[in-house]
C-alpha cells in the first residue's frame, strides 16, 4: 500500500526529475547543433582567410562527449556543456518575468559555457594562465534561451520569452564570441609586479614555456555584479 510520503515522491520525480532530463535532452541537442555551427565558422574562416595567410592556424577540435574548441591563431575559444541542470539564485529577475510567473519551470536551466584561453596555455599546458568566461547561455524545457555575458552579448537576447534556439542565433553568438576575443588584448603588467620571483617559480616558468600568461579580463557577469551591489 503507497503512503502519503511515496505519493509525494511518485509528484516530485514528475515535477523535477522527468523535466531536469527533458532539459538535458534540449541542452545536449542545442551543444549539438552549436558544435556544427562551430565547424561551419571554421570552414569559412580557414576558407576566406586562412588561405591568404597560412601562419594564421584555425582549427576545430573535439575533445569530449560535452566539449569542444576552437582555435583562431593565438586564441582559443572552449564551448562546454554542463552535464547539470540548474535553477536561478532567489530574487532573480527572471522570476519577474510573465513567461516564468505562469510556469514556474520554465526557470530550470541547462548551461553550456564559452570560454577564451590563450592557445599557448593549452599547447604549453601552462596549469597556471588564467581564461576569460565569456559568456553562458541558458536553455529551459522550451528550448528558449537566455545569455548571459560580456559585451553586446548581455543585452541581445534579453527576452527569454521570444528566445527561441535557431542556427541563425547560435551562429550570432559564436560570432560575437570570437569577436569579443579578439578584442582582448593582452596587457603587459606593471614591472614592479613581476621582478621578484622564487627560483622555484622560475623552474616552473621554465617548465611551462614561460611567464604566468592569461586572457582574465576582470569582468563579472551581470548576474553576479547585481549579486556584489546587494551585499
């Protein structure tokens, strides 16, 4: 005989299980459907440009089921799916918003991230460089997306009721992503920061192929900025 307490449990795994996997689905099919279109923006680059200079190397690389790279001459840029499915922080501005006050599981979330590196640090394996989030997009049962990020890229795509994934979107964002990475510019940093140093951290430079090196630009995204100001 079921009790209250199983009849409850029978409820929750329809309410969060059941919908937590039919977001992952989503999630896994929108990293699939970005991948490709990651592989059609290396194809053009390596056909449009690449070919009037070779030095420049672009390159496409899968590295697991959920991530992938690519390489535009010094930059690196990692997308990767979270095997996660999350829900926004309490008090939140999506939970402002019509769509989600008349589903509340609209809310729940699959993540997939885009980050930049430094090619060097992954050639050379460099433990110690430091990447850049660039962004996150967020997609629900819907297949409705939010981004999160830096530049154009946190005012864009604001409404998470008319966000629906196309090639044509992914494609913007990956785009805007490269662009965004090839703006960041590395900074030399000031002399007196770096002239004292250990000869253990010297042996590690010598391991590494050479000084600490990273594309951190110090930025935060919207989200955690709003975060910070209320504290």
């Amino acid at each position: 005989m079921d009790t209250e307490n199983y009849a409850k449990i029978l409820i929750e795994l329809k309410n969060k299980a059941s919908l937590k996997q039919a977001i992952y689905r989503n999630t896994t099919e929108v990293f699939e459907l970005l991948k490709k279109q990651l592989i059609a923006t290396a194809g053009r680059l390596k056909h449009d440009y690449q070919s009037k200079d070779s030095a420049v190397e672009i390159d496409y690389k899968e590295n697991n089921k959920f991530e992938v790279q690519l390489k535009f001459s010094g930059d690196m840029m990692v997308v990767s799916m979270h095997s996660n499915v999350f829900n926004f922080e309490a008090g939140h501005s999506v939970f402002q918003t019509k769509y989600v006050k008349d589903d509340p599981s609209l809310s729940y979330c699959g993540i997939i991230y885009i980050h930049n590196f430094l090619a060097d640090s992954i050639k050379y394996n460099r433990l110690a460089d430091e990447g850049s989030l660039i962004a996150r997009v967020l997609i629900n049962k819907e297949k409705h997306f939010l981004v999160e990020g830096e530049g154009a890229l946190n005012f864009l795509y604001p409404d998470f009721s008319a966000n629906l994934v196309t090639e044509q979107n992914l494609t913007d964002i990956i785009e805007r992503s490269i662009l965004f990475c090839l703006d960041s510019d590395l900074i030399i940093p000031p002399f007196a920061q770096i002239k004292e140093v250990t000869l253990n951290q010297k042996q590690s430079m010598l391991a590494a192929s050479g000084y600490p090196t990273g594309k951190n630009l110090g930025y935060q995204l919207k989200s955690e900025t709003e975060q910070n100001n209320n504290l």
